[in-house]
C-alpha cells in the first residue's frame, strides 16, 4: 500500500496550502497531499458531501466467499474486471466487480477550481464501471480507486471531488441493490511529478498492503 497520511486542519500551515474547489450540488471537495510529496504542493483537510460517507476499513472489506474474489496484489490492465469485496458503511458491504475503463490525462486548467494552489498539478481521470455482484443494497454507496505513479509510487495527493464534464463521481443509485446492477463512476487524480499510469483498489485489510492495480 502506498501510505498517505491525513493531516489535521491544525498542521496546514507546517506542511502545505489548502485547496478547495465547489462543483456545484456535490459540495465542497478538498485536496491533500502527503509530507512526502512536494512542499510546494497541496494538503488540505476537508470532508466528502454528507451524502458520502467514508469507507470503514475495520473490517475485511465485505462478505464474499474466499477464492470468489481477485487475490491481493493482482496486477491487472485497463479495461480487466476484478470481483473485490466492498464496504461503504456498517450496513452497507457486500461483492462488487470493478473494471477500470480508461485512465486519461487531463490539463493543468483542469484544476482551475481548486484554485492558484493547484498550479503545476497535472489532473488524471480514472473511469471505472462497477457492478453489484452479490446483490446486497449499495445504494448510494461511493467508490474511489487512487492514482499510481509510472513506476508503482503513489502519487501522495487524495483529490475529494471531480471536474464536471471530465471526471464525474457518481455515487451508486438508488436500485443499486440487486445482482447484475451497474453504474459508472470516476475517481480523480493529479500529481506534479511522473504521470499517472494505474489505479489501486486498497479499501479493508486485506487489500490495504497489498493493492489490486490496474495500468494502462
């Protein structure tokens, strides 16, 4: 796993900027970056919309049967499905399929709404189409894979948020509560150093050092 660490809104000022960006319904979305990444970079503290609440790793991540799933570490490429078991709250976990569609580049004006502290990040969108596979109700669930530098580093930066129109995340809809329900999604990434050429799923114990990674 590539360990990022969440900073308190108390040491903003010892390690970087806040940054911050209103995508209209979605509420205010933050971006945060680890001391290990650069000083000039962003590392704010901020919460999702209400609407999402944060995935509870305390557990195994879901209910799915062994060896029904795609073993920690798989490495995988753009446009592979992998079955991993999910858990977005206390009562909302079960069995999903995700196949990362396209990881695309986008522009540093991308970024313009996070503000002047944003300059320098190259943005990076993970598209992804995700299926219900156990058929438990995820309704209104929210999934984010993070971005992987060229050469396996993380990229140090948490994005909250999306770009209209380029990298939309979409919680999961209301009927996504049965076998077979699909929706698309993306999680969006940035960094100032290499490019963007993977994505990892690292949600639970057991994928939390050991990352299923798709590249492209």
């Amino acid at each position: 796993m590539h360990k990022r660490r969440v900073v308190s809104a108390a040491s903003l000022a010892v390690i970087g900027f806040a940054l911050s960006a209103c995508n209209g319904d979605d509420g205010e979305s933050a971006a945060k970056e680890s001391p290990a990444a650069s000083a000039s970079a962003s590392a704010p503290a901020s919460s999702e919309p209400s609407s999402e609440s944060p995935t509870d790793d305390s557990g195994d991540g879901g209910e799915a049967p062994a060896g029904d799933v795609t073993a920690p570490g798989t490495k995988l490429k753009t446009g592979d499905r992998a079955v991993l078991p999910f858990r977005y709250t206390s009562d909302k976990q079960g069995t999903i399929a995700v196949t990362v569609t396209a990881i695309e580049k986008g522009a540093e004006s991308d970024m313009a709404a996070f503000g002047d502290k944003a300059k320098g990040m190259t943005p990076y969108f993970i598209k992804m189409k995700v299926e219900n596979v156990g058929g438990t109700d995820l309704s209104y669930a929210s999934l984010k894979l993070d971005g992987v530098l060229d050469g396996g580093a993380g990229t140090g930066v948490i994005l909250m948020g999306d770009i209209p129109g380029k990298c939309d995340r979409e919680t999961a809809p209301r009927d996504f509560t049965t076998k077979g329900a699909t929706y698309e999604t993306c999680s969006l990434a940035a960094t100032k150093t290499a490019p963007v050429t993977g994505a990892e799923y690292d949600e639970g114990d057991t994928y939390s050092d050991n990352p299923v990674v798709w590249t492209n």
